[in-house]
C-alpha cells in the first residue's frame, strides 16, 4: 500500500514563502516584517501576489480586481517600497512620495516601521477612503497568487567583484 504524504495545509501560503525566499535573508525579513505590518492595518483586505519579471509585488485591494489596489509592496533586490496604485492622486503634503508616472507612486521603506509614521499613516488612510470600493468591515482578506513570471531579474544583488591591485 503506497501512503502519499497530505497536501500542506496552505499551499498558497508556502508558494509565497518560496518567492520571499529568492530574497537575501536581509531582504526577505524585511518584506515579511512589512507584510505583517500591512496585514495588521488592512486585515480584511485581499493579497492579490505577482512575481514578475522586475518585482515581486502583495496588492492589497478590497476586491479580487488589481485596479482596486489601494496600495501594493513592491520588492526587488534593491528595497521595499510601499507604492500607491492611485499615489498621484493622494495629499502629500510632507513630499515624500517619489515617482513621476500618471499614475503610481512609491515610498522606499528603511524598514516596517516607517508605516508608522504620521506622514505615511495618512497616505494609507487616504488611500483606503479614496478607494473605488469599501474595505469588508470584518473577517480575512484572501491571498491569491496573480501570476508568477518564467524570466525573472535576480532577487539578490551580485557581489561586487574583487580587485586584484
């Protein structure tokens, strides 16, 4: 009798661990503390999850439709950033919003705390009050994996080559 081991309790869950794992230890500590922080303050928002090409990207959105992303983690080997799907449209009185697109705009986080920040509170509480649809007001947003890309830009940087002098 052949006995097959049980499927994992979570397998979207242990596919996202898999694509933070492709970051350097720093980095991938760094979008786990970010995440939980997010998953803290919009709890009953959905993780729609991209490991494209150039970022890995977490949208959290009230629906399962992307363009209804208030805000999204950006990752790639170079940082973490908060972006905002409609961030040329939100106050930023401080100016520390970076981006010059139509549409997206970004902040590079030192680390989770920077969430905590009056400046950057207020761009996610305008974010989520200017989103086309409500927030549930209870129980758990869903993660679901969008689309994971074959070609992708390494998660890590290159060590810097050695001089020989």
């Amino acid at each position: 009798m052949k006995n097959s081991a049980p499927a994992p309790a979570n397998r979207t869950e242990d596919q996202l661990a898999e694509f933070i794992d492709k970051f350097s230890p720093e980095m991938a500590r760094a979008i786990r503390a970010v995440r939980a922080a997010l998953r803290k303050r919009v709890p009953t928002a959905n993780e729609l999850v991209y490991d494209n090409y150039n970022f890995f990207v977490i949208g959290y959105s009230s629906t399962l439709r992307p363009s209804d992303s208030m805000m999204m983690l950006v990752a790639d080997a170079h940082g973490v950033r908060l972006a905002f799907y409609y961030g040329s449209t939100l106050p930023d009185p401080k100016g520390i919003l970076e981006g010059s697109g139509n549409q997206n705009r970004f902040i590079l986080l030192e680390s989770a705390r920077d969430l905590a920040k009056p400046e950057v509170e207020a761009l996610i509480g305008a974010a989520i009050a200017q989103g086309k649809a409500p927030l549930p007001k209870s129980g758990r947003g869903t993660l679901v994996i969008r689309s994971i890309s074959a070609k992708q830009r390494p998660r890590r940087l290159a060590a810097s080559p050695s001089r020989n002098r």
